[in-house]
C-alpha cells in the first residue's frame, strides 16, 4: 500500500466518524502557541508579540533549498539539463506539496523501484507547504523520470553525473512565507520585532515541529535514554497529543489500553494506515516476538533517531531558557547534549532531574544513533530578512543556515499560530507569494497540485494526518 491509498483508506475513515458525529472531528479550541512553546522548554520570548497564523494554504509557506554551491533551488524556474557520459547518478530537483521529506524519499523509492541506498536527499522539508531541493537518484534514466508521475511530486532532471546526497549537504534553505494577521495595527510590532532580528539574530532554539503533532516526542527520547523501553514504546503507539482531534485523541487512548494485545490493536490500526503506518510496523514485529522490544525499535530507526534527538533539543531549549532567566551570557557555541566523553556541565542538573545521566550505557544499545561533540550556533543571524505588508498580514522572506529552523524565527516575530480551528481574524484569500515579492510565480505548479493547494479546512487529507508526517 502506498502512501496515496493510505491516505484514502484513512480519509475514507474519517469521513464516515465525521457524518456519524461531525464533533469527533472537530478541535474545540485554539491551542495557544506560548504554552505549546512552554512544554518544549522555551519560555523566553516576549509575550506582547503580534498574533499571526501560518499555513492556511500550503502556498503560503514556501521553502527552496540552498545547495552546497549557494544555488537556490526555485519553484518557478526549471534548471537547464548538463547531460553527461557518467549516467551513474541523475540529479534532479524534487517539488512536493502537502508531503514530508522522509514519505516523499520512500516514494521516490517506489516509483523507480531503489532502495534506500540509491535515492539521497541533503535534508527533511516542512510537509504542510510547498518544498524544492536536490536529490540524488541511482539507477534510473531521465526517461524514467519524464515517465514517473506522483499527485504530489515534480521531479525536474538537472544532470547527470556521480556522486550522493548525503544528509546535511546542504547549505541552507530560503524561505518566503505569509503570515495572516491584522495588518495595519499590527504592523509597527511586527517591523519593530524584525528589526531586533535584523541587529541581534534570533535564539537558535528548537521549533515545535522538531517535537512531532503530539508534541511528546522529547519525552519518548527521554524514555528510552532512561532505559524504559517498554514506557517508550506504549507511549509512541498510544499516548494523545494536548491538541488532537476526539477521534485521533480516543485512538491513541484505545491503543494504550490495548497495549499487549497486538492483534487487536493492529486490526484497529488498520483503519489509519496513514497516521499509524510506522506504528504498524512496531506492532508487527512485537506480535512476532513481544519480548524482542529493541527489535521492535528497529523497524523505525529513524523515527526513533529523532526521539532521542528531540529530547537533546528538549535540552538545549531549557538551558537556553534558563540562562534568558537569570541573565546569563550563552556560548557563541551550544554543545550537543550527547557527547561520547558524558554529561556536559551545561546539561547535567537536567539530566539528573530526567533520569538520564547514564545515556552511554543505554544509547549503546543502538547503533544508530550518534553520539558527538558539534555546536551549533547559540544565536542565528538571518540573511536577506524581509517583510512586506499586505491586506492579509505580511511576507517575509529570509535565508537560514543548514540546521535552523524558519519556525523560530517566527516566534521572535509573532506568537505563532497554525492548525486547526482557524482563528476567526486570519484573514482568507490565496496569495502567490512569489508574484508579490517579484520572483516568478506559482502558476504552474498550481496546474499540477490544485487539488492539494486548498485552504488547510478544506483540503481532501485529513488535517489530523497531513500533520502527523512531521512525527
């Protein structure tokens, strides 16, 4: 089953509960984007900031990644084709809508029948949004290519040659995105905010959508660098998120309750084989052999990776919320918390607080997750950092470094608001952003993705699991 048919299966789903009782669909409230930042351990930014809401579209969040080179890949031009007589690797330009990095590669996979070795991307993009980058493709032709059609994807050849895309080879992403807000009252707040951006850079904090839809992935990590296999596990398959809808809230609650009874729990998983089609493998396995619960973690290493990852960001937000607090200068350079020499000073008290002092010990068990000693940048200074005003709120546009996320510098703008229910003042009408700020246009992607460039309540995927991809 494909992602596509998955997605039908489970939208098929959710309609039929919706006609029943259209409540279990609904979110009865507007999560409050600083409480959200709250439980992610950032509780440092002002609280007078502008009110704005992102996403209404997918269009109205756009992201174009920066290669090595310090090329833009662009959404609205196509690259002139460098044919070659090394046709080891075909380069291409990925143009997705509505999916995320990881399903995007593991249909790129299907639809040239690779492996996961053949088919190399430098990094994950937003999944609700519209995302150009470079990928890397061995074993297949640009007559293949040509060939291949995709609902979500445009693959546009751009060379042949040899090599591979590593994760990170990148050198960063530019991103051009609306906010929908009360323009006009609001905008002097919003230009003032900006500008401290523009002199001082923002904190290089970690965004919610490092911490999944259920926003729980740090604890799962905290879990499993605890030694706690067994809660990492019942918690991945069945603990809610704060702000899920009736139907995916009771969903996970039934499959905590069930834990144990693997096939009853995969018979009801099989309803939302969208949402839960990396759970179906744990579940699986577990069925198999219910004592070999590492095993079980095998089968999404990368999901679990980013567990452990996210409970490193949960880390670095505190001690940098911590020092905000008391008035403490920050490195230049912030540590990654899981150094191969142990505890670092800067993280310690936490990790004695968590119960995850002992992180060698446990994290040796897996080997696919690395243990290092980088920094990353405690503040980051944008490039190009523009807003426009328009009747719907604002543009703005900027370039960041590999490894920063757009979604923080936001929330040293606004107090950023995204998902469902729509708050009332987030004003409505589709914008091309790339025809405002004079680059291009999206009208030809629009010919190929109309049926998934709708308003975020309207769209044929189901909200709930659109948003589960960043999980």
């Amino acid at each position: 089953m494909n992602i596509v048919e998955a997605r039908e299966i489970e939208r098929q789903t959710v309609e039929t509960v919706g006609e029943a009782d259209p409540s279990r669909i609904q979110r009865p409230a507007i999560p409050d984007p600083d409480a959200i930042l709250e439980r992610i351990g950032v509780t440092f930014l002002a609280p007078d900031r502008v009110s704005g809401y992102i996403r209404l579209y997918p269009q109205d969040f756009l992201v174009e990644e920066i290669t090595p080179k310090g090329d833009v890949v662009e959404l609205a031009h196509d690259p002139k084709f460098e044919d070659s007589d090394d046709k080891r690797t075909l380069w291409a330009d990925m143009i997705k809508c509505q999916l995320s990095g990881p399903n995007a590669v593991q249909e790129l996979q299907a639809l040239f029948d690779l492996n996961q070795t053949q088919v190399g991307a430098a990094g994950i993009k937003d999944a609700v949004a519209i995302t150009a980058q470079r990928v890397s493709l061995r074993g297949t032709t640009t007559e293949s290519l040509a060939a291949a059609e995709h609902p979500q994807m445009i693959l546009r050849p751009v060379s042949y040659g040899s090599g591979f895309l590593q994760i990170g080879e990148l050198k960063g992403n530019r991103f051009t995105i609306i906010i929908r807000g009360k323009a006009g009252e609001s905008s002097a707040l919003i230009q003032r905010a900006l500008e401290n951006v523009k002199a001082d850079g923002f904190l290089n904090f970690f965004g919610p959508q490092r911490f999944g839809s259920r926003i729980n992935v740090h604890h799962l990590g905290q879990r499993l660098v605890k030694g706690d296999v067994q809660a990492a596990l019942r918690n991945y398959l069945g603990e809610a998120g704060p702000y899920d809808i009736p139907l995916y809230r009771d969903l996970r609650t039934n499959l905590y309750d069930m834990y144990g009874d693997w096939d009853q729990m995969l018979e009801l998983a099989s309803h939302f084989p969208f949402t839960l089609k990396d759970e179906t493998k744990v579940l699986r396995a577990l069925q198999t052999d219910p004592q070999k619960t590492r095993n079980a973690l095998f089968q999404v290493k990368e999901q679990v990776r980013l567990w452990v990852y996210a409970y490193g960001s949960w880390l670095m937000n505190r001690a940098i919320s911590r020092a905000i607090k008391n008035n403490q200068s920050l490195p230049a350079e912030l540590p990654l918390p899981f150094s191969p020499k142990g505890p670092l000073p800067i993280y310690k008290d936490f990790m004695a607080e968590d119960g995850t002092l002992n992180y060698l010990q446990t994290l040796s068990q897996y080997s696919f997750i690395n243990l290092s000693d980088k920094t990353i940048p405690a503040v980051i200074r944008p490039e190009g950092l523009e807003l426009k005003e328009i009747p719907q709120g604002w543009i703005v546009r900027f370039k960041l470094s590999k490894g920063a996320y757009a979604t923080s510098l936001l929330s040293h703008l606004i107090r950023m608001h995204e998902g469902l229910p729509i708050p009332s003042w987030a004003q409505d009408q589709e914008i091309d952003a790339l025809k405002v700020m004079g680059d291009g246009s999206l009208d030809e992607i629009r010919k190929k993705f109309s049926k998934f460039m709708v308003r975020r309540d309207l769209s044929p995927l189901d909200a709930q699991a659109v948003k589960s991809e960043n999980d």
